[in-house]
C-alpha cells in the first residue's frame, strides 16, 4: 500500500510563490503598479491639455479677468439694476480704456529713457567682459571672443529654425487673446445663472458640495487678483521712492517692471528688483547698487512678513516651498504663462478642499499651507 503521508513533492505542501516573498516586497510591488498607471494618466493628461494649451489658458486667463471685472458688473447688476450684456460689455470697455490711457502715460516715459537704458546694457557689458578679463577668472581676449562668437551664432541659428515657428506662436498668441475677450464677456454676462443651472442639475447630495467650491473657489481668485496688485502696487511704490532717494534714473520704467513683478509670489518682485540693482551699479558704482539691493531686500521682507498677510489672510498662506514648486511646474509646463497661473490655481483648490472637508489641517493637503 502506499504511504498516506505527505512527501515534500505533494501539493498539499507546496507554498505559493507570493507567500515566499516579503510582506515589504509584495505591498511596494502593489503601490508601484498603482503609482505607474497613476502616472501615466497624469502624462498623458498633460499631452492633452498641451495639444489644446492655447484654449485651456485663454480659458484660464478669462476666469482671472473675470474676477477682477465682476465687482463693477455685479453692481451694475444687482444694484444699477442694468442689463447683464451692457453691464458686462461696459465694464470691458472702461478697461480697455483705462489700459489704454495707461499705455499712453508709460510707453512715451519708456521711450525717451530707452537710449539711456541701452547705453547703461553697454556699459554693464564692457564691465563685465574686463571682470572677466582682469578679475581672477583671469581670462584672455581670444576666449572672451570666441564665447561671444559662439553665443551669436546659436542665437542666429535658433532664429533662422524658428522663422515658422515664431509665426505660429504670433498667430497663437493673437487667437489666445481674442479666445480669452469673448470667454470674459460671456462669463460676465452669463457665469452666474449657467453655475446655477449646472448645479441644479447635479444629484442632491452633489448640489451642495459643487455650489460651496464654485463660491469658494472665485472668492479666492477675486481676492488674489486684487490683493496681488496691491502687493506690487507697495513694492513698486516703495522701491520707486528708494530709486528716487539714490539717484538712479529710469524710475517709473523699473517700477512698472516690479510691479508686473509681484505677480510672481516670493520671486518675481525680487528678480525685477535686480534690474534696478543693476541700473544703479552702472550709474552710481557699487555703493549704490549695494544700497538698492539692501532696499529690494528689506522690501521683500516686509512684503513677507507684513503685507501678505495683511492682504491675504490666510487665502495665500502657502509654504514657500510650495511655491517655488508651483512657479517651477507651471513655468516648465506653459511658459511664464503657466508660472504667473500656478499659484492662484493653487491657492484655489486648498481654499475649495478646506471648504468641504472638516479634517484640512490634519489631511495632506495641509502641508501646503506654511
């Protein structure tokens, strides 16, 4: 007869080949497939919006127009008791023409200081190629030449393949902007009653949660667009008046630069703020330049620790490092463009999950604040 019992080559003690592994192996294995199906819905995601990247921001660029033109229409509205499509067509229309008095008082001020700013470019360059020949890099003419050289012929190069491509970006800058008018008008003129009727054709328990985003979410834009021009409104005020104090030329040209600046949270007014360093090292020497940066500093600083919160609240209250990341991701993924929109966008969807969700400040998502 033969042995009832079992020999190591019986099924019954053959152990499966994923009970052999360890517990770590098996569950990093089960996150890495998820992680890489993940991934490649966020990539392919991303080849989509880039193939439609001209409608998606003029979309985006609309709703950041829209907010800063909604107090006016909305009064217009509610309160002049005017029609939606003249009350949103005039508030377009007096923007327009407020932009285009503006550009009439900055572009002849820019004009008549444009030699001055070409001569300073010269002067800044002539320093820095004697840096480099007498300073301790201790280079020779020949090499400072011949980097130059190399330096145009890449620049002409890159010229002479991007003929085509120049147009096209042209031709796509012209249409975005034309896109993101009409959008603005409409969202203007029809934002409101469409969200209601969007919302009521949700599911109940649906309903509710969309109309406190879509509250929440343009509150936090209206309130970033206008708290964000009032904070490079004091930087270039500030900056403007320490210009003055020193003596550095083209004032209102690099305080217009460091407000446009502003737009850039934690960077952009400082890196602008660097032009004017620059002016005042070529025209006064290195003690005025050392003056306007110590300014641009102290500026920034205060901008940090005072004005942002005063402005904000906690609408803005991100990590430092969140946006640099934000500016990062969004300038490598669309341009300046996409840098200047990261941080609303940002600041949008935390101030949304905050709004429906009571455990925010122990999620992941409250990481992001600082």
């Amino acid at each position: 007869m033969p042995d009832p019992r079992p020999t190591p080559e019986s099924p019954e003690l053959i152990v499966p080949a994923d009970r052999r592994l360890p517990s770590w192996f098996i569950t990093l294995g089960a996150a890495s497939w998820r992680l890489i199906a993940i991934g490649l819905v966020i990539y392919f995601g991303f080849q989509v919006l880039q193939s439609v990247s001209v409608v998606m921001i003029a979309v985006v660029i609309s709703l950041f127009l829209a907010s800063v033109l909604w107090a006016p229409v909305k009064w217009l509205i509610d309160s002049a008791n005017w029609p939606p499509i003249i009350a949103s067509f005039t508030a377009m229309f007096a923007a327009v023409l407020a932009l285009t008095a503006l550009m009439f008082f900055v572009v002849p001020s820019i004009a008549s200081n444009f030699s001055n700013l070409s001569d300073d470019v010269v002067r800044a360059w002539d320093g820095l190629t004697d840096w480099l020949i007498t300073g301790p890099l201790g280079l020779s003419q020949s090499q400072v030449d011949g980097f130059v050289d190399s330096l145009l012929e890449q620049l002409q190069s890159i010229r002479g393949e991007s003929l085509l491509g120049g147009a096209t970006v042209v031709a796509e800058f012209f249409s975005g902007i034309f896109l993101a008018v009409i959008v603005t008008f409409f969202v203007l003129k029809d934002g409101r009653p469409m969200a209601k009727k969007f919302i009521s054709r949700l599911p109940e328990r649906r309903s509710d949660d969309f109309a406190v985003a879509i509250r929440v979410g343009w509150r936090t834009l209206t309130e970033y667009m206008r708290g964000i021009a009032l904070v490079g409104l004091f930087d270039a005020t500030v900056i403007a008046i320490g210009l003055w104090i020193v003596g550095v030329p083209l004032i209102l040209p690099l305080a217009i630069l460091v407000f446009f600046g502003a737009f850039l949270p934690l960077v952009g007014a400082f890196a602008s703020g660097l032009f004017a360093v620059a002016v005042a090292f070529v025209n006064g020497g290195w003690v005025d330049g050392v003056v306007v940066l110590a300014i641009v500093v102290v500026v920034q600083q205060v901008e940090g620790d005072v004005v942002l919160p005063l402005v904000f609240g906690q609408t803005m209250r991100l990590h430092p490092l969140v946006i640099l990341l934000g500016i990062a991701a969004g300038g490598f993924a669309f341009g300046l463009l996409g840098a200047f929109l990261a941080i609303p966008l940002i600041a949008v969807a935390v101030s949304v999950h905050e709004a429906l969700h009571d455990n925010h400040d122990t999620s992941y998502w409250g990481l992001i604040r600082g």
